[in-house]
C-alpha cells in the first residue's frame, strides 16, 4: 500500500515541477552569491562552507514544506487518501516523497557547491566532499520528519507557514549546529565521527516518532 501512495505522490509531484524547482534554485543563488558579497579568497570561503551551505539547505527545506499537505488537503484528497489508508502510512509516504524530490537534489548538488566555497581548497582529495554529503545524507530526512510533524501540525490553520517556521525552525537548529560542525570537524582534520552519530541519532529518533505523529495529527485537522 505504502509503494501505491508513493507512486501517487510522485506523479501529483511531477504535475507541479515549477514548485519542487524553486525551494533547489533557492539553495542554489543562497551560496552562488556568497562569494561576491563576502570574498573571493579560497581561505575565507572555505571556512564559511559549512554554515553557508547547512543554512541554505535548512532554508530551502523549509520554504519546500507547502508541499507536503496543503494541495490535498484544499481540494480534499487528503481526506480520501486517510479513508483509503492509515494516517500513518499517508504521513510516511509524503515523508518519502518530500525527501526524494527535495532532500536527495540538495544532497547531489552539494558537490557541486562545495566546489564553488572552496571546500577542497589546499587538499589533494575530496574527503571533505564527501563528509559533507554524509552529513546531508542523515540531515535533510530529519528535517523532512520534523516538518512532517510541523506541517501536519498546523494545516487547518491560517497563514500556516509562519506558523510552521515558528514551531519547527527550533527543532531545525541542532540538526543545523551538528551538520555543519561535522564538515568543520573535516575541513580542520579532527575527528568528526562524534558530530554523525549525533546526526544519526536524531534521524531515527525522528524516523521512530515523526511518522506516527504526523499521521495523528492529520487525522485530527481532517477530521
């Protein structure tokens, strides 16, 4: 059932490519522009990698959440997909869909980036590349659950994106400190195996209890 209602969300996602391009071209100015409002000196770029890019990417996820409930829930499909399936089965599959379309795009146009602030700079390989991938990897599903929660949280509510921002932004923030000191950690050759435990620690804490939440909380703004 949960693949059905993936596929579904996948193909309701396809129609409205215009809205999953905006929250990826967001992360994408965000860090382009850094170089010309601060410096262009690989140094300076570089150490300001990892927050830049975490930042961005924290950004980009959160202004992507109007896509989670909103469009079902105004023309009522929600509530049909709730009649058809468990809360809790609808809640994962939007969660695996929002990752899909928004989490694994930022995660692959990382490098990218990493590659614009210098993160290689003075190094003869791309370790920290791939830390920085790593850390995205484990950090944007947690951002994805978490604003699962938050989403499902204040749908029938008005004007519900500052209300979002309100409620889930504080939770978004050690994910933030962790994921960027992880790459920090990598770009000043200590060890950084501290920073992604802690990153996975919170993915399936998220991954235990954000489901189930979000599921209950959409069955309660429907109902």
């Amino acid at each position: 059932m949960i693949l059905t209602l993936l596929r579904r969300e996948l193909k309701v996602a396809r129609r409205n490519w215009i809205g999953l391009a905006i929250p990826l071209l967001f992360f994408i100015i965000v860090v382009s522009l850094f170089p010309f409002a601060v410096s262009p000196d690989a140094p300076v770029l570089q150490k300001l990698a990892p927050g830049v890019i975490w930042v961005a990417a924290l950004l980009s996820m959160l202004l992507s959440l109007e896509q989670f409930y909103r469009s079902d829930y105004q023309d009522g499909a929600l509530e049909q997909l709730l009649l058809m399936s468990s809360p809790t089965m609808v809640a994962t599959s939007k969660i695996i869909a929002h990752w899909l379309l928004t989490g694994l795009p930022l995660v692959i146009l990382s490098p990218l980036l990493g590659v614009l602030m210098q993160i290689n700079h003075g190094v003869e390989h791309s370790a920290h590349t791939w830390i920085l991938m790593l850390s995205l990897v484990l950090g944007t599903p947690t951002l994805c659950l978490l604003g699962a929660v938050g989403m499902s949280l204040t749908l029938a509510a008005s004007r519900n994106g500052l209300l979002v921002s309100i409620l889930i932004i504080p939770l978004y923030v050690p994910v933030l400190i962790f994921g960027a000191s992880t790459v920090t950690a990598s770009l000043e050759n200590m060890s950084y195996n501290g920073e992604l435990a802690i990153l996975g620690a919170f993915l399936l804490i998220t991954l235990v209890f954000a489901p189930f939440t979000s599921g209950r909380a959409l069955k309660i703004s429907v109902g």
